[in-house]
C-alpha cells in the first residue's frame, strides 16, 4: 500500500510539475513583437526614403548648380516640413514632457524653466557654429599696413569669407545632430507604450513623419554640398537612432520611469527643440526664400510640407 501511495504520488507530482514548468520561465514583455517589427520598418524605410533624392539629383555636388530651381523648390518643401515639426509635434511634446516631470517632482517654479532650456538649446547651435566658423575664417591685413601701403604696389590676399562647404558641413552636421536626437526621444515614446494595438498606431505615426523627414533631410544636405558618401552616413546615423530609442524605451518601460529620469529627459529634449528652432528659423528658411525667384510656388510647397507634417500628427494617437 505505501508503495502505491508513493507510486501514485509520484505519478500525480509529474504532471504537477509539467503544469508549472512554463510559469516559471521569464515572461517576454508586452508588444515584444511588435516592437520588434516596428525596430526594423523604423530603420529601412527611412533610411529608403533619405536615399531617394541621392539617385534622382545624380550630380556630384561640387559641380551641381547650389541654385537649381527643382532642388530650391523641393527644399521649400522640406523646409514647412522642418517648421511644422518644430512647432507642431517638438514644441509640445517638450513642454508636455518637462511639466509632467516637474509635476512628480512636486516643483513648484517662478522661473519659467521650460523656456530657459529652450533658449540654451538655441544659444549652444549658435555658440557652436560661430565658434567653428571664426576658426575657418582668414585673418584680415591689419589697419596699419593697409594705410601704409598703396593701392596696388603689392599683391595682399583679400580677405574671404567662410567657404559655403564649410558652412553647410557645420550646419549639416549639428542638423543631423538636432535630429538624431529628436528620434532618439520619439523611438523612446514608442518604446514605452504596453499594447500592441498602441504600438502599432505610434509606429505607423513615425514611419510617416520619418520617411518624410529622412527625404527633407537628404535634400538639405545635397543643398550643402556635402558628397553622397557623407549623405549617407548622415542618413544611416539618422535612421538608426529611432530603433535605438525603441530599445531603450522598451528596457525602460520593463524597469518603470521614476520622475528624476523623466526630467532628464525633458532636458535632452528642451535642447533638441532649441536647437531645432534655431535649424529652422535661422538657416533654412532663410536661404530659401532669400532668393527672388520663383517667390510664389516656393511658398506654396512650403505650406504643403507643413500640411503633410498637420495631416501626419492627426493620424498619431
């Protein structure tokens, strides 16, 4: 009898224990796989979208026209592309993010932070870029020999200013920099989110607004003449900054976000924002419609592209 009763103990704690033996193993977390196939459409098809205007402008940059009306027209476009997404989708998000982290903070604030963070984003962009173009720039014959010497007795070197290359590699790169950033932040977002039907909207949100911005992106670097291999390698760090926020969003979202990470993170994107106003307002927008030609269809492109970046942010839910 005792040997049955063990015997039938032992056959009842066999499947007992083939019953508990999947509980035990580490459960994936939520929307594990659609964060995966959102990781890698995120970096594909923008990365497709920033090659396209690299096979349709096949000039090398050294001898295309800096001044083409096709490429002036199409920039108009990428420029209400960058106006929309500073002031429609970073602006607020920044501010969205940097109250809710001081709100779990329980600060409450006289000065307005928010605004100060924004500035200093703005301030770095130009301290860097006047920085890094003053060491470009020559230096000028000094006023005692210019009225010593006469007009013409001795050939001096004219003072130039700062080569447009350099220029547009300086301004190119902290773009690049400013977005990198941004889709650090938005791949982070996606991340975050715990159901896959929110994953999927989100994803479908940024697959939008990135492709777009990758093309805008491409076009303002051709417009500064950088060459095709740099462009790419532009286009590769910004594609691959988004899949690098959604895992990050995703490690994160596993170990919970406590409200002094949630601020530094509104930092970070204080200063994305700052940088991308000064990206916007100070250099694009500038250069293209400082040309007289073509005044009218380059205003229209450009609240076409601010009417894609609207239409693509009523879709993000």
């Amino acid at each position: 009898m005792a040997a049955g009763t063990g015997a039938g103990a032992g056959a009842g704690a066999g499947p007992e224990e083939l019953a508990w033996s999947p509980g035990t193993a580490p459960r994936p977390p939520p929307g594990l796989e659609a964060k995966l196939g959102s990781l890698v459409l995120l970096l594909l098809l923008p990365l497709a979208c920033g090659l396209a205007p690299l096979c349709c402008f096949r000039q090398p940059p050294s001898s295309a026209d800096a001044r083409s009306p096709v490429l002036s027209l199409v920039s108009c476009f990428a420029g209400g592309v960058f106006l929309a997404t500073c002031l429609l989708d970073l602006l607020p998000d920044y501010l969205a993010s940097i109250g809710a982290a001081l709100e779990g903070l329980h600060v409450t604030l006289q000065f307005p932070l928010p605004e100060f963070i924004l500035a200093m984003g703005f301030f770095l962009v130009l301290v860097l870029e006047q920085v890094a173009l003053a060491q470009r720039e020559p230096s000028s014959v000094p006023e005692e020999t210019r009225s010593l010497l006469p007009t013409g007795s001795i050939q001096t070197p004219s003072p130039q200013p700062p080569a447009p290359g350099a220029r547009g590699a300086v301004r190119a790169g902290l773009l690049v920099l400013a977005l990198a950033l941004h889709a650090v932040l938005e791949g982070l977002a996606l991340g975050l989110q715990e159901a896959e039907g929110a994953v999927l909207r989100v994803c479908l949100a940024l697959l939008l607004h990135k492709c777009a911005v990758a093309f805008s992106l491409a076009l303002k670097l051709l417009r500064g003449r950088l060459r095709p291999p740099a462009v790419v390698a532009c286009l590769t760090l910004f594609a691959m900054m988004s899949p690098l926020g959604v895992g990050l969003g995703t490690a994160v979202a596993a170990a919970g976000a406590k409200p002094r990470q949630r601020l530094c993170r509104g930092v970070l994107e204080g200063l994305a924002t700052g940088t991308f106003l000064y990206i916007t307002f100070l250099e694009i927008l500038p250069q293209e419609l400082g040309v007289p030609q073509h005044r009218v269809p380059k205003v229209i492109l450009l609240l076409a592209g601010f009417a894609l970046v609207t239409a693509i942010l009523f879709i993000k839910i």
